[in-house]
C-alpha cells in the first residue's frame, strides 16, 4: 500500500483528499503546516506527497526543498492556486516531481497519483545501461559518471531512462511527455524543458568528458540522447 502525506492548510480540501485517498486503498496521512509535514517525514518513507504552496507557519517552495533532501526517492507533487510560469518554474527547480494548479478534479488528480506511483514502483529491469562514462543502474535507480552518483529528481531519472532506451533517436515531446508524465497531460509543457535544463546541468556537474552523452535539443520536435564516439568504443572495449 502506497503512503501518501497531504500537506493542505485547507480543512475542506484537505479532508476531501485525505478521505478519497483512503477510500482507494492509499495509506493517507493529511497535515495542515510544512514544520509538521517535515517532522512526518523524518520517521516514514512516503511514496507521494502532494504540497500546497501557501501553508501557515513555512512556504511551500521551501518545504518542498526539505522535503527533497529527506525523501529523494518519493515523488512531490506541487498543489496550489499559483499558475503563473515563473511559481511552475520555481517550484519544479525547488525539487516537485510534477505541479497541478487547482481547482483539480478528484478524478484526475487520482489518475496522476496512480500515474505517478505506477512508474515509480515499476521499474521497466533490472539491468544497467552504459552510456560512455555514465552508468544507469534501472534496479536500484541510480545514476553514476565514472563511478560518482549524480543525485537526480524522480522525473530527471525517467526522463534519462526514457531516452536512454532509444539513444541516438529523436524523441517528439508528445512521446516524453506521455511517457515520463501522463498520456492525458494537458498542462504545459514548460516542464519538460525545465527537467531537460536541470538533467543537463547535473550530468555535467559530473565533470567533463569525451564520453559523457549529451541531451541534443531538436528544435520544433523534441530531444536526443547522443552517446559520444568515444563512449561508443569504451562500451565495446
């Protein structure tokens, strides 16, 4: 059974979640500020949390950050009324797996937890992935560059996976979109290019390498993982 923290100051919709939640066989755990949301997750390892940005006692944006750094292998999901590009933006770079700007259906808020969680919880194998000097390890979920982990946020790693399955392939944005997301996103998507930005950032903070691949961007279509001649030959040798 998934385990889902609510963090919604919110009475009505936070009761609303919470119940509907329960009532779909997740462990739901609802609080009302981010001081008690980060002492919950100190002690149990949520699946899912889903975060309003405008809480009482600590913005969101920062318990989104805290939050992060204590459960990095659960999915965040930012929940609140702030839409504009500039709050998707901060709050994707803040560590949020995904953001919904409310009024969200129940409906489809459920279908994005399940999305969310189904990914998640099933990784595609077992095997590893060598790309030159950077190794996808699709078991435990980890990335390494010449035997460094590159810590890396839920969707950053499904999103190298995605790629990493076709490399050298053009990807449309429709593809990574319903693939590393959800088929039915209907959002912008701004967010693939924000996660596309900060993947870059983080395999090149691995240090620089002939064989380190490279996130080529097609304008007007998508993206394409670009394992390096080099790399090529370090696989076969």
């Amino acid at each position: 059974m998934a385990i889902v923290l609510i963090v919604e100051d919110d009475a009505t919709i936070g009761g609303i979640v919470e119940s509907s939640l329960r009532a779909h066989g997740y462990d739901a755990v609802w609080v009302t500020d981010g001081r008690t949301a980060l002492a919950r997750a100190a002690t149990i390892e949520f699946d899912l949390v889903l975060i309003d940005l405008g809480l009482p006692d600590l913005d969101g944006i920062e318990v989104c950050r805290r939050l992060r750094r204590k459960l990095p292998a659960a999915v965040l999901v930012m929940l609140t009324a702030r839409s504009a590009e500039m709050d998707v933006i901060v709050g994707l770079d803040a560590g949020a797996d995904d953001y919904l700007t409310k009024p969200v259906h129940l409906g489809e808020l459920l279908a994005r937890i399940r999305a969310h969680l189904r990914r998640v919880g099933s990784p595609a194998a077992s095997q590893s992935l060598f790309l030159g000097d950077l190794v996808l390890d699709m078991g435990s979920r980890r990335v390494t560059i010449r035997g460094t982990e590159v810590t890396l946020r839920t969707k950053e790693f499904d999103l190298l996976a995605r790629l990493a399955r076709e490399p050298d392939a053009a990807v449309s944005r429709e593809a990574l979109m319903a693939d590393v997301w959800d088929q039915n996103w209907i959002g912008s998507t701004k967010t693939l290019d924000v996660h596309v930005a900060s993947l870059r950032s983080k395999i090149g903070s691995g240090g620089t390498s002939a064989r380190v691949p490279m996130i080529r961007t097609l304008r007007g279509y998508g993206y394409r993982l670009e394992i390096p001649e080099a790399g090529r030959k370090r696989q076969g040798g």
